[in-house]
C-alpha cells in the first residue's frame, strides 16, 4: 500500500472528528469478544502482537484482533484517526506533533526501546561508497519512512552534527522499507538506517552493504522509539478494551522476550523476510513497561529539533492504562 507523507496525514487526522470510528460505538454481546482491527508495521517489534493472535492471548482478554500491515507509522496512525483500525503501531514522534496541535491520538503501550548499550539502529552505505565519515553525508539522499521531520532521519541529522558535518544539508525521500534498501544498492540514495530484520539481512552480506555509525545515540542513551495507539474517544468509550488489548500485548512480550527463537517464524512471515536469515541477526525485545525517563528523552528531543513548536504534557499523551515503569 502506498504510504501517505507527513502532508497528507496531517491532513487526515486535522480532519478526524473524535467519534470517527464506528467500530468505538459498536456494543458487542457481552459473552462475545470485541472485534477490534490492529495495523502494525512489519517489522520485528510486531514479535508480541503475533505471538499475542498465535497464543490466544487477545482472546483471554476479550478481544478478537484482526491484523494487519502498513508499510509506516504514519500511514498507520492516519488511518487510526480515520476509523480503519483501532490501534495501531509506530514511533513517538507523530504521536508528539499530533497531539501537539490537539489532535487525539494517545500512547496505549510500549514497542520498541532504543539502548546505546545494545543498539539495534545502524546507518548503512553500499560497502563501495566514498562516504566513510559524518561530514561525507553532507547534501546526501537518504531513504526514510516518511517526509521530514521523521525520527530516523532528525537523529541522523543530529548524529551528523555531532560528528563535524552539517546535518541539516542532508536529504530525505520517502520510501517503504524493502525499496530503501533497493534503492541504496540500485545508486539511487546514499545512505539507510535499518533495524532487524531488514539489519539482520545487511549485515549478513558485507559484500553489498557497511556500516557507518549509530544515528540514535544522538537522542539518548536508552527512550522509547516505537509504540501502540488509539483514539482518545475509543479510549474513553472502551476502557476495559484498551485494559485487555495492553494486558495481552505485555503477556506475550514477557514470554516472547524469553523465547524469541519462537516468533522467528511468525515475523518473517509477516515481513516477508526469510527466516533462516532472520534467526542469525539480534532481534528486538519488547517494553513490557517504560520510565517517564525514557518517555522524556525522545520529547525533549522532538521539541530541540521542531517537530513540535511547544513543550507537550506527557500526561496528555498516555492512556490510563498505559505501563509505568517505577524503577
């Protein structure tokens, strides 16, 4: 499916009413789970959710969750706005600039936690390229999942800085992921940044593919990258929904984190990735909580490089029912 840019999303979700959603208002029979649809990009962070249909878990919890892919977050959550799912995943950014200019998108649970300790984000040149150090992307292209500003490429930028070159001469053009890497090998873009599977799959043929650093140590040493979300009137209207969907997701996480060799399958099929190629790379473990700390870093962030133009409440950012790490 072809992805909307930042334009068109935010044209979309402006347009949103709250009460967008017909499925928010549907009353199912008390004794029959609720039907809800979930769109997830098709990466490794989708290892719980799968694992979560696979095991029964949404079923547990009173949810009958159907599933489905896009290729980027902010098409996902454009579609959220839109009524044409439930929840859906991507990162924190569009989550920030939507709430930012009062559209009701909420964080419901965590994905996907960035660490510099363990990171699991590189930038990639074709193993043939010039390029070998920051200032050498300066008036590069670089392949992202959606028009500027997106987190990927505003952290390279900021990698690129930090670095002795000039990050905002650096240029972004949208592409899914399997056409980013495409593209990088084809000549067409300079540089991508993958993580698993796409990374397990560069990293296992250094014929084609070099690594040139780490873009996401430039926001912080350890904060939350990606995550799930709902409409703040499907929330509001549907508590014990949002409580089962969250309640599924962090059941399977604790389990996946601990079997991971489990959901190889189960990804790779998902993200038409080959398995065997999936099962040699890291994988991602899955928040089953997270800090305010870690909420903070990637907002403060967002705000320093003008994805929002204000300092924005946290509070009116997560669901109720949202996981809090305490420690």
């Amino acid at each position: 499916m072809t992805a909307h840019n930042r334009r068109d999303f935010l044209a979309l979700t402006t347009a949103a009413t709250f009460g967008s959603s017909l499925a928010a208002t549907t009353t199912a029979r008390a004794d029959a789970p609720r039907p809800v649809r979930v769109l997830a990009v098709p990466s490794d962070s989708v290892s719980a959710l799968l694992y979560a249909k696979k095991a029964n878990l949404f079923l547990k919890h009173g949810i009958d969750a159907t599933i489905g892919s896009m290729g980027g977050g902010a098409t996902i959550f454009a579609a959220v706005l839109g009524g044409s799912a439930e929840f859906g995943s991507g990162s924190v950014w569009p989550v920030f600039e939507a709430c930012g200019r009062g559209i009701p998108l909420r964080i419901v649970a965590p994905i996907s936690i960035y660490s510099s300790a363990r990171p699991d984000a590189f930038l990639f040149v074709r193993t043939d390229s010039p390029i070998r150090v920051a200032r050498d992307l300066n008036g590069k292209v670089m392949g992202a999942d959606s028009t500027s500003p997106d987190i990927t490429v505003m952290a390279t930028r900021s990698w690129i800085d930090q670095h002795g070159g000039d990050g905002s001469s650096l240029r972004s053009i949208e592409l899914t992921k399997p056409e980013q890497v495409e593209s990088l090998l084809a000549g067409r873009i300079d540089v991508v940044s993958l993580r698993p599977p796409f990374l397990s799959v560069a990293r296992q043929q250094p014929e084609k593919f070099r690594v040139l650093g780490t873009p996401y140590d430039s926001i912080g040493s350890r904060w939350l990258l990606s995550c799930w979300v709902a409409t703040a009137d499907f929330i509001a209207q549907n508590p014990d929904v949002v409580k089962g969907f969250v309640a599924a997701l962090i059941e399977a996480a604790h389990y996946t984190n601990a079997h991971q060799a489990e959901t190889i399958d189960l990804v790779a099929a998902f993200s038409g990735q080959d398995a065997a190629t999936l099962a040699k790379g890291p994988r991602n473990p899955i928040a089953e909580a997270v800090s305010l700390a870690e909420l903070q870093a990637p907002l403060d962030f967002a705000y320093k490089y003008g994805v929002i133009a204000q300092h924005v409440d946290l509070s009116t950012i997560l669901a109720p029912s949202f996981p809090i790490s305490r420690s």
